[in-house]
C-alpha cells in the first residue's frame, strides 16, 4: 500500500466522483419510472450508487487489489440474496423484492467498478459516457419520450461530462507528477473549464431554440393526430398509435408490439389492414380459416411482464422474406422451414392470397407454416384500395384451426372439432423428446406467482391423462361460469393497474388470474402458456392476426382489421407439430366488427409467360424492348437459365403498361441496364406443348411468337425526382426537420474539432509573433521558455517531472543539438537574481527563438510536424501544466 496524499483524494472525490454521481442522477431517476411497477425509489438508487463508487475509489486508490476485494464482494451479495429468496413473504412479495434487490445490486457493482476503474484507468470516462449515453436512448425510446427537452437534459450532460471528465483526469495525472502544488490554481482551472462547457451548451440551447420548438410541435401535432379517435389519453405503457411501426404502416393506429406485453388498457381502431383468400376447407362449403402469424416467442420478461424475441433462439420455422423485393410473379421459397415445423402427420399444403391494403407491404404475413412467396399483380379496379398482393403457400396441419374458443352452431365445425380431438387423444407423448428442446419449452420464471399459477394447472387437469385433454381443462376454465351464472373470464380492452390493498406489489397477471379475471388475448396466452408449461407440454405465444369468418357470401375470404391483432397459444403436440390453441373469451366486437366493404379483389388473368432479366434496348418510338433473359416461368413451370443459355429476346410493349413498383410510369422513364419483369396474358401461348427433356432451351423459344407481345412491364421503383414529383407538404417538413437538425449537429461537432485542432498552432504562431516583436528582453525571455516547452512538447518529448535544467542538459541538447541549458541559465538569471543582461546574454536571448525551432523542427518531416500540432490532447496537457508549481 502506498502513502496517500489526502489532497489529492480529496481532488478526486470532489471533482470527479461527486460530478460522477450528480450525472447519474437524472439517468437514475427515468431508471426507476422504467421500473415503477417495482416501486423503486430514484433517490435510494442514487445512494446505492454513490455508496459503490465512493467506496471503492478510497479502497482502490491506494492499490489494494480489484479481484480479491470484488470476489469478496460478490460473496457478501450473494449471502443477502440467498437469505432475503428464504423470508417468507406473503403472496407475490418475495419475487419482486428479489427482483428489487437484483437491480439494486447491479447499480451498486456498477458504481463499485466505476470508482475502481476512474482510479486506474485513465480512459475509462470515455467508456463511462458512452454507456449512460446509449442506456439514455434506450430509455427514451422504451418510455416513448415526447418532449425534447427532456431528452437533451438526459443525452448532453453525459457528452459534457465525457470533456470534463478527460479535463479533469489529466488535471489530476499532473498533480501526481509535481511535487509543490497551486490548488487554488487548480480548482479555478475546473471551474472555469465546467463554466466555458455550460455557457457553450446554453449557447447551443439558444441558438437551436426555434428549431427545438419546431420539433416539439412536430412531435405534439403526430401525437394529437395519432389520438384523433377520442381517447385523447397518453398511455405511457403503450405506443405511439400513429407512428409508423415495423409490423404496419404509418396509417395504422395499431402496433402490433404492443401485443406483447400486460399493459393497462390497448388502443385498437377499425382500419382494414389487409384481405386474404385461404383456400382451406373442412369440406365444399365450410371454410376452415388458419390463424395468420407474423412471429413467434419464446421468452418472457418477468419484470417488464412482457415476451421477448429470445436473440439466442434462431426460429428455422419462420419464413420471413419481403414481398416487395421479390420480383413480380416469381418465388422466393425456403423448403427448410417444412423440416422444423415438426409436422409429420396430416399435412396438406394450402394456397393463400394476400391483398395489402393499410398494412407495410415489407411485412410478410401468412398462415402457419408458409414456405413460399410470389408478388402478384393488382386488378386496375382495386389498385386504389390495395397497393400490394401476392400469393403464399403453406403446409398446414389438418388438425389446426382458428376455430377453438368461439361458439358456432354449424354442424360440420363441431364435428371437425371432436373429430380432432380424438385423434390428438392417440398422440404419442413427450418421452422421445429431445431434453433440450423439452427443458426450453417448459421453461418459466421462479417464483411465488409462478407456483401458484401452476397449483391452478393441476387442479385443473388432474383428472386428464392425455395433453389434448390438458389442454381443454385449462380452455374450459377461461369458459367457465361463476356462481351467479355469469362468465367467469370477460374479455376488455382496459384492464387497469393492481388495486388490491392486501397485494402492495401484485403483478397484471397475478391480478388478471386470481382478482379481476378480465383482459385481452395477451392477458389469456400468457397465463395459458404458464399453465400449459407447469403441466410440461411445450408451448409458445404467436402474434399476428385472428382469422374471423365473417362473410358468407364468398367462403374463404377473410378481412383483416386493425382491432384483429392477436396474440395466441400454441402448442407442440409429437408428429403433429405445432398446433393453434387460442384461451382467449369470446370477444363480440372483433367477432362482429366491420363487415367487408364491397367484393373481393379480382383474381389478375392468369399470366402464360414470365421473363426476367437485364434491359439492352428500349425502343420508345417502335415500343419494342430487349432483353437478356436469365429467368422465365411459361404456363406455371419456372425455367432458369444459366450464363450459358442466357437469351436476348425481342418483346412488343405497344399494349403494356409499365409499373416502377406500384406506380405506373411511362416508356420513357425505363432505363437501360436495369432488371425488368416482362408478363403476358395472351392465352394462345397457353396451347404451346411444354419443354421435352433434352430439348434446348433455344430450340423451345422457336415456338413462341417473335416478338413476344407483352402486356406488363415492372422496373424497380423510381427515385421522385424522375418522375418529376413533389413532396407533399408534411413530408417537406419532416424531412427540412431533420436536414436542418442534422446540419446544426454535424456543424457543430466541425466547429468543436476544428477549433481543437487549430488552437495549438494558433497558440504556437502567436508565441513565435511576440517573441519577433517585443522589445522588452524580459518578456522574449519568457516567451521563448514557454515556446521551446511549448513545441518540445508537441513532438512528443514532454518535461514531466524534471526540472528545466536537467530536461535541458540530458534531454532535449543531445537530441537536438541545441543550446537549450544555456538558455536555461540566462532565462532563470533574469526571472529569479534580478541582474540586467549582458549585451551578449540579449542577443543571444533574441536570437534563441528562431534558431531552437529550425533545429527542432528539422528533425522532423512536414507530415509529422503537422500530424503533432493538431492533437489537443498534447496542447492540453501542456496547459495544464502551466502555473500549477508553487
């Protein structure tokens, strides 16, 4: 252990680990609104971390060891976790206090490893800053932050304090190195730098003032916009209904991620998302519609009560391409997915056709479990109602339905249901499973909630021998009725927050479970999936669509809203694989919402010839094109080429209509050497015989019609400014909003590096212009010291702890064959004994200048000279050791 300057300690804790903590403080408090279901307290958290940092800068300045205090650290941690997990709490008490304990405990091992390594490492602040910043972002993206200002009080103290921070640590590193210093030198320097950074950031504030209240407004105006269907609350646990999300459009007031979670009430509204024809049927007439998935999940966050993508899960049975990268009329298809779905019995594959109409075209939505994807195109006639289509094809179980909860009076239904039943009764069990798969699929949280939940499991099915019987156990529960005769379970968009007194810290699901019995379908499929695991039968939540059959005049057809967002149950059942169990009560207005508007979309004419390939020629007056075909699909048989066979075909686009994307364009807008999709309807070509084995691919061509007449042409979405297109006016603003911002930021990060990579040589021009032309000899005496200091330490050869004259003598003379010691001599002759110069003492003091910068500088070439002067960390360093010395 090493002798401790108290002074120096005192320094460090003042004005490094006390600002440490301060700019916690705000991060600290928007921690604990992100864990308000907890109830922990800002300041508590603020004091668990000051208490960490503080103790171990103490501990670990004076070199005690990191490991052996920390390992016996983790110990203590983990005696208190283990005692406080073995109180008997009552009801859910132990779990969250356990939970409280856990958070507590890492800000505090965060604070302890900051003070350790603010003591040690001289960079560490660097790492610090940069994550508070990045936790700061994800706090305000997951608490949905609106007010600008909020967000530039959480973000720019961390930026400042990086600055400080290095200011300070070099500060610090010069007072080891000195042995006599000036603190008050030393504490006028912090004050004045912490003073310069916030007079700069209010400067900043106030010149980006205007631009600061635009994007407020910008941000309360989508706000407003998004709460024009009469709510016109915020719901800080749900999401921005008008912000465009990943899972829909910028139109839709819905996000599907808010599905994933037990939130106090949802927002839903009544748009028409999109429009499907699934061509699966129990017999000629009844449809059997499938649930449509958008993604699966397996894990849950017992904390926010939310399910999580697993990021180390990968799901292989999931096939998400994006329809609008593939191009029109041909397949993307992954045959990989068919061999994880774990369907080995009773499949059939099953044809869907999807018409977008509010949702984002880039999501791909289907029933389980789809394998293939082809972009169709849209009749003119419901153009303007949908904007993207395609075919989707899937092998589904034929024991899976979305009917399973809902009531129905249609015979051949009810069959079908006890039908399946029997069969999955003869299922094999989970013997054979793979343990692996078994212990991740069952797997859930500990604790006092989760014991109890599952106790409600085993009363429930313990008179059930077979899953499928589990199963309805649990599915005839949510049915049940109370003791006045009313349901048991009702279905509500507005649950509320726990309100029980006797519960201080009860969870939505223990509440929704043992108190209210009233939620939404996430509500039912998590408590389904916990039961459902309790009883070891593996499970998962899906989220997409519920599939309502509610037009009877066109069978198969099916009308997806934005109130029709669902999250569901299903299950593993051996070789029939994955199977859609839906607990979720009936609710009436989803069964009963807005009936479809108008007819189905007509099926496009059926396409006999598809050719895809690079665009040669474009002949805008003879509406001819030419291109070097590589794929071709004639009358549903895909033909591909290789670079081998590759063929230039002539094509007649007189009758065409040309689309970039979904937007019709002219001839004249196609360019050369893009890829484009040719389409003919002619259905004479629908007689032409198919290709014989070993028959040619030039030799087949000769039976088709030369030109081929075309009468769809796709090329890829063109930039506005082809087109010669306006922005609209709303888009105009957003996109000035976010130039302007961008340019008044990258502006300023320029100004801030440039002026710190000009300062030293503006202090260095400015040394060498006083030293020529003042004409007091005292004053050039002083000027040259500080020169010859100056540009010593620049190249990268520092005093540090030396005194002048020994720098001089064995340092800097040798290595540069100056006379630095006799300047030296003169230099403290004149500043300390007060006797006049000689003549020869003045001439050499003047000439000293420019005759020790020619030497030095000479041993360096002009790249080097320059990379030096531009580092501020040299410049600052020098600076900081200005004046410091008593």
């Amino acid at each position: 252990m090493k002798n401790i300057n108290y002074k120096e300690l005192a320094f460090g804790l003042i004005f490094l680990i006390l600002p440490t903590i301060l700019i916690m403080y705000p991060l600290l408090d928007f921690l604990a609104e992100y864990y308000s279901l907890l109830f922990i307290n800002k300041h508590f958290l603020v004091s668990v971390f000051a208490i960490g940092i503080v103790t171990a800068y103490l501990l670990h300045t004076t070199k005690i060891r990191f490991l052996i205090i920390f390992g016996l650290l983790v110990l203590v941690i983990n005696i208190l976790y283990n005692s406080i997990s073995s109180v008997p709490f009552n009801e859910f008490d132990a779990y969250y206090v356990a939970n409280r304990f856990k958070i507590n405990t890492i800000i505090f091992v965060f604070g302890w490893f900051s003070g350790f390594a603010i003591s040690r490492w001289r960079y560490y602040l660097i790492v610090f800053s940069i994550v508070l910043t990045t936790v700061s972002v994800f706090l305000i993206s997951d608490l949905e932050m609106s007010n600008v200002n909020e967000m530039i009080w959480l973000i720019a103290p961390t930026v400042l304090f990086l600055f400080y921070g290095l200011f300070v640590k070099e500060l610090l590193k010069t007072i080891k190195q000195q042995e006599n210093t000036n603190y008050i030198m030393v504490v006028l320097r912090i004050l004045l730098f912490a003073l310069i950074a916030f007079f700069l950031f209010w400067l900043t504030i106030q010149l980006l003032d205007t631009k600061l209240d635009h994007i407020q407004n910008e941000i309360t105006k989508s706000k407003n916009e998004g709460d024009e269907d009469g709510s016109g609350d915020d719901d800080k646990d749900g999401k921005n209904d008008s912000e465009k999300d990943k899972n829909g459009s910028s139109g839709a007031r819905f996000n599907l991620d808010d599905y994933l979670g037990l939130r106090d009430r949802l927002k839903v509204s009544d748009e028409l998302l999109f429009c499907a024809n699934i061509d699966n049927f129990i017999n000629e007439s009844t449809p059997n519609p499938q649930y449509i998935t958008l993604y699966h999940l397996n894990q849950y966050n017992p904390t926010l009560e939310q399910f999580e993508i697993d990021p180390d899960s990968i799901v292989r049975d999931l096939f998400l391409p994006n329809p609008t990268k593939i191009p029109q009329y041909f397949s993307q298809q992954n045959d990989s997915v068919l061999v994880y779905d774990k369907m080995e019995r009773a499949t059939k594959q099953v044809k869907s056709t999807i018409y977008i109409a509010g949702l984002d075209p880039e999501v791909f939505v289907a029933p389980s479990t789809a394998y293939a994807c082809q972009p169709i195109s849209i009749e003119e006639a419901f153009q303007e109602e949908y904007k993207f289509a395609y075919n989707v094809y899937s092998e589904v179980s034929e024991l899976n339905s979305a009917y399973f909860v809902y009531n129905t009076n249609n015979q051949s239904i009810i069959d079908y249901q006890e039908n399946r039943y029997r069969t999955l009764r003869q299922a094999k069990n989970y013997d054979d499973e793979d343990d692996a798969f078994m212990s991740y699929y069952t797997e859930i949280p500990e604790g006092d909630l989760y014991n109890q939940i599952g106790q409600l499991a085993d009363s429930l099915a313990q008179d059930n021998q077979t899953t499928i019987d589990k199963i309805l156990s649990i599915r005839n529960y949510f049915l049940s009725e109370d003791e006045n005769g009313e349901p048991l379970y009702t279905y509500t968009l507005t649950p509320g927050k726990p309100t029980d007194p006797n519960i201080p810290n009860a969870s939505m699901l223990g509440e929704f479970l043992f108190n209210t019995h009233e939620g939404y379908c996430t509500y039912y499929a998590t408590s389904s999936l916990f039961m459902l695991r309790s009883l070891g039968i593996p499970s998962r939540v899906a989220v997409g669509f519920m599939t309502v059959d509610r037009s009877y005049k066109t069978p198969g057809w099916y009308w997806f809203y934005a109130d029709q967002a669902h999250a569901w149950t299903q299950v593993y059942i051996p070789e029939y694989g994955w199977l859609d169990f839906d607990m979720t009560v009936s609710n009436q207005e989803a069964e009963e919402g807005p009936q479809p508007d108008g007819t189905p979309p007509t099926p496009p004419t059926k396409e006999t010839f598809v050719g895809k390939g690079l665009i040669t020629v474009v002949d805008t007056i003879s509406k001819k094109m030419e291109l070097r075909v590589d794929q071709m699909i004639i009358n549903d048989i895909g033909i591909s080429l290789d670079s081998a066979s590759i063929m230039e075909m002539d094509f007649d686009v007189n009758q065409a209509k040309v689309f970039a994307g979904e937007q019709a364009i002219s001839l004249q807008n196609v360019k050369l050497g893009d890829t484009a999709v040719m389409v003919s309807f002619d259905y004479k070509l629908g007689s032409i015989r198919p290709q014989r084995e070993n028959e040619s691919i030039e030799n087949y061509m000769k039976l088709f019609p030369d030109p081929l007449t075309i009468m769809e042409v796709h090329v890829p979405k063109l930039e506005e400014e082809t087109l010669g297109e306006e922005p609209k006016e709303d888009e105009e603003s957003v996109i000035e909003t976010i130039t302007d911002w961008s340019i008044y930021i990258l502006a300023s990060i320029l100004l801030i590096l440039l002026i710190l990579m000009c300062s030293p040589i503006c202090y260095f021009w400015w040394l060498s212009n006083k030293a020529k032309n003042n004409k007091s000899v005292y004053v050039v005496s002083e000027v040259n010291y500080k020169n010859a200091h100056f540009l010593l330490n620049q190249m990268g050869i520092p005093r540090g702890s030396q005194t002048s004259m020994v720098y001089a003598r064995d340092v800097v003379d040798p290595k540069f064959g100056t006379y630095f010691e006799a300047f030296i001599s003169i230099y403290q002759k004149l500043k300390y004994s007060g006797d006049k110069p000689t003549d020869d003492e003045v001439k050499f003091i003047r000439g000293f200048h420019s005759d020790f910068n020619k030497k030095v500088l000479s041993q360096y070439s002009k790249s080097e000279r320059i990379l030096n002067f531009i580092k501020p960390n040299k410049w600052i360093h020098y600076m900081l050791n200005l004046n410091l010395k008593k």
